[in-house]
C-alpha cells in the first residue's frame, strides 16, 4: 500500500462531505474521520480505539459498520475496511493539493446552509438526533391510543422533534394532523364553544373530509361533548390511524377557561382510547413549554401518570462535537468546552454560533469574546427576552434574583414557570439557576442598569 498522504485524505473527505451535502445527508461525524484517519493508516479498531479514546466495541460495531455503509451508497459498491482506502481513492481520485481544495468542505456546506431559525427542516443534515428520545416516541406512535407529552422551554428543538414523529407516522401510512395553538386568534380563544369548533373545523379540513359541525354540536350537552362526538365521526370515516398532535399547548395557559375545558378533554380522549376500539386509532402528541398545572393553579396536572412524558434539554458535548462536524467544523474538546463555557448546549444558540463561523463572519473565540454585547450574534435573542422582562417587573425582578444568585434559589412558582418557558432558567426541584452562563452575564448586568429588580 502507498505511503499515508495526510493532504490526500483530507480531500478525499471533503469530496466525501460535498456529495453528502448534495445528496441532503449528514457530513461525516468526528468520530467516523477517527476511523478513516485510521485505516488510512493501516491501524486495527483496537489502535484506533486506543488512540482516541473510545471503545474498541464501539468502533468496530456500532460506527464502523454505518460508515463503511454509507461509503459504499456513495461509490456503489461494497466497502469493507480492507478496501475502503484503494477504493475512495479510485473512486475519488483527488487533484494535487492546494491551499484552496484544503477549505473545499467549508466553502461546500456555507453555500448549502441557511440563517438558522424556527424549526429544521425534514432530512437537512444539521438536524441532531437527541437519542434516545426519537426512538421513544417512534415505538410509542404505534401503540394504539399513544399519548405522547413533549416537553421544553422556547427554542429546544420540540416543533423539529415533531416534525419527525409525523414524517414517521406517514411512514407508517398514518394520517397526520398538527394543531398549531398559536394560530387561534383572540376571538377564538375568547369562548370555549368557539374554540373547540375551531379545532374541529380544522380537522375537518386537513383530513378533508366532509365538515358536519351543525349537526354534531347540540348546545344542550356542551361543546366539549360536541367536540368529542365530531372526533368520533371522523375517527369513523378513516382506515389508517391519526396522529394528532397539539404544539405550543401553554399559549392557552393565559385562558384560563379554555385550558380547563380543553386540557381535561384532551385526557377524556386517551381514557376513550383504552373503553372504545374505534378511538385506538387516535394517537395524541401534545407540545408545552413547561408543567400544565403550574400556570392554571391546578393541585395537579391533566395529564399526570398518562402517556410518555419527553424533555427536551440543551445538547451534550457530543451532540455540539457532532453539530460541529455537519457543518465542516472538526472540533476538539478544547474548541467545544469554549463554547459550552459561554452557551453551555443551547441547541438554537449552537446553531447560530456555527453558521457565522462557517459563513467566516468571524473566528469561535472573538464571537464569544463579544457574546453579551449589542454587537454580538447573541444581541436579538438577548433583546428579545429583555423586552418581555421589561413588561413585566415582578418577572424581571425574579430573574434578577436567579442571574446574581450564588447558588440556586427558590422564586415563586408561576415566575419560575414563565422563566423555565422561556428558557432563561433551568430547574432543581424547587430551586432556579441560569440555564446557560450567558444568561447570568447579561441580565445581571442590565437588570440591574434598568432597576427592574426593585420592582416587584
């Protein structure tokens, strides 16, 4: 076998990086360029695995064989880690090295990327599982009359996790529908009975099945009544199960009326499922920002002991290490512990920090160096909670006490709530503490430059 050419490998990965890209696929992960840079060098699973500081096991059953799979899709041919090297290199057959071909993966995946925001879309590659929680609620949809509960504060990633679950469900033949609560405009959300009949209408349509509101809805028996007959109705009408999934649940925690009306009915509905075979059709998903219960002042939730509770929290140093990879970034543990250092795992903040340094708007260590300022890429999302806080000055004045807090501290409930909602603090039992480092540099500082904190 030829000399290992380091220059030689790199491009060859790059190449391998730009027909992923292309093809909507993940970038090869830190973990697979370990392998690679291994069989390169004619190294056994056992001297990879010690030189990098993984399980043997692990290489060579879990990671090995998806790589060399992929591989082989990409060349059309089958890849064993006895041919992987002659055959990339075939199949590749790189040009001389240049200082320009050395940034190729870089230049590929700035092009193939957009500003982040809102939720990622199905099979883009910068998408992390968050096992093993995919695979939970995949096994649960198929259980007839499932209820699955996601729950996170803003910008976690629950509207992306959904996504897949209904990409899954249609997999499996499943109708799908998703409510989207925050569309419900304030006359709606003025009256129970009209809510309820937007919900049903809704369905209506995106089934597309004949709407029979009028004659379903009896005022003498109730709209929740109604609206669980209308269910029924249309429950006959379909052969394949429904998945139907509720996101943003909290924005009726300020309808108090509504809430307690619908959250209840929504349990009705699972406790049908397991008295009538027609409802095991029904598998439910339901999308909130923090527990049910707190902002209703309810002794306890709706939903307590039923269906599959899911959390949804920041990403590990592997996901980060892993995120990092998609986007062409070989981080190290140095690299990953500065950022983590400053925004711990914020999946939407990891995100935005690895687009501008792809898009070379600036170098990892200047971006945190100014990540609290106004010019910083943090600013909005900074901005956008202070705005919120400023409306509210008791809120403001708890979230004071949590930033300049040594260790974690209890606040009153419903502050806490609306904290945890928005993604400012993170939770130990009863006890508050900033969910990322960022948070207690900002607010500490301009809460207490606005006197927020004196408010109560």
């Amino acid at each position: 076998m030829s000399p290992v050419n380091p220059e030689e490998l790199d491009q060859i990965i790059n190449q391998i990086n730009e027909t992923l890209l292309k093809n909507n696929q993940a970038s090869l992960n830190s973990t697979e360029i370990i392998i690679l840079q291994g069989i390169w060098q004619n190294q056994t699973y056992n001297q990879i695995a010690q030189q990098a500081a993984y399980s043997s096991d692990y290489l060579s059953n879990v990671v090995a064989p998806k790589l060399l799979r992929r591989l082989g899709q990409i060349i059309g041919k089958r890849v064993t880690k006895k041919t992987c090297r002659p055959l990339l290199q075939s199949y590749f057959t790189p040009p001389p090295y240049s200082a320009t071909n050395s940034t190729l993966n870089s230049a590929v995946i700035s092009e193939s990327i957009s500003y982040p925001s809102g939720a990622i879309p199905f099979n883009s590659p910068f998408y992390i599982n968050r096992f093993p929680i995919e695979q939970q609620s995949f096994a649960e949809i198929q259980k007839p009359g499932a209820l699955v509960r996601i729950k996170a504060p803003q910008e976690m990633g629950k509207t992306s996790l959904l996504i897949r679950i209904l990409e899954y469900g249609k997999q499996l033949g499943y109708h799908r529908i998703t409510l989207d609560l925050q569309q419900a405009d304030q006359e709606i959300l003025g009256s129970v009975d009209k809510f309820l009949r937007w919900i049903c209408a809704n369905l209506s349509h995106q089934l597309e099945v004949e709407s029979k509101l009028d004659e379903y809805w009896d005022e003498d028996i109730g709209s929740g009544v109604s609206c669980s007959l209308y269910l029924h109705y249309l429950l006959e009408q379909l052969e394949a199960p429904l998945v139907l999934a509720f996101d943003e649940v909290n924005q009726i925690f300020e309808y108090p009326k509504i809430a307690k009306s619908f959250l209840p009915l929504l349990r009705s509905w699972y406790e049908e499922t397991k008295e009538v075979s027609l409802w095991q059709k029904l598998r439910l998903v339901v999308i909130h920002s923090t527990e049910i219960y707190v902002p209703l002042q309810l002794n306890q939730s709706p939903f307590s002991n039923v269906g599959l509770p899911l959390e949804l929290g920041n990403f590990s140093f592997e996901e980060v290490q892993e995120l990092a990879g998609r986007y062409g970034l070989f981080w190290g543990e140095q690299e990953v512990n500065q950022l983590m250092s400053v925004i711990a795992g914020h999946p939407a903040l990891v995100h935005l920090t690895l687009y501008y340094i792809t898009q070379k708007e600036a170098a990892l260590s200047e971006l945190l160096q100014n990540a609290a300022s106004y010019r910083g890429i943090y600013a909005s999302h900074l901005q956008r909670h202070q705005a919120t806080l400023q409306e509210q000055p008791a809120l403001a004045h708890a979230c004071y006490q949590v930033m300049t807090a040594e260790e974690p501290v209890s606040i009153e409930p419903i502050l806490a709530y609306k904290l945890y909602s928005m993604g400012l603090i993170d939770l130990d039992r009863d006890r508050a503490f900033p969910r990322i480092p960022l948070y207690r540099t900002y607010f500490q500082d301009k809460l207490k430059s606005s006197n927020f904190h004196e408010s109560s």
